[in-house]
C-alpha cells in the first residue's frame, strides 16, 4: 500500500533543474465524498492505470494508493469489524 507523505517545501532550480523529492503527476478520477458528522469526509478514485486511492477531502494531495483487490479487501475487512477496537 502506497502513502503519500505531506507535500515538501517548494523545490529550488538550480542550473540543471528542479531540485528536491517531487510526486509523480497522477490524474485521479475522485468519486463523491462519503460524509458523516460534518467534515469527516473520504472519497475513492481511480487512475488511467487502474490503481485505486483512498482520500481525505480534508487534506487533497494525501490519499493511500494500492491495487483494486487490495484495497476492495481492506474495505471489505473494515466492514467485518477487522478495525473495530480502533474505535
């Protein structure tokens, strides 16, 4: 499963270019946001490639990334009670 860290500080040009970790350009197709109490909101998308995301619309550029499968049994798990004692 693939995070995205908090975004880096905007990235300095030096004489051969930008320098500093950069995120790949993914085009996501986001979902409607699934709501409950207020601003607790997430959404799902998918890319070109078919990897599926996972997304707070409280933060944007953040979301967790993996295959349709992995994350369909992680939904899936969360629903059987799997995360219950997080609650």
């Amino acid at each position: 499963m693939n995070v995205t860290p908090p975004a880096p500080p905007a990235a300095s040009t030096g004489p051969t270019g930008p320098t500093g970790p950069t995120a790949p350009a993914v085009d996501i197709a986001w979902g409607d946001a699934f709501c409950s109490e207020g601003a607790n909101c997430f959404r799902f998308g998918l890319d070109d490639a078919g990897r599926a995301y996972i997304g707070s619309t409280l933060a944007p550029g953040e979301y967790v990334s993996d295959s349709v499968e992995a994350l369909r049994a992680l939904i899936s798990a969360v629903k059987s009670g799997a995360a219950d004692h997080l609650l």
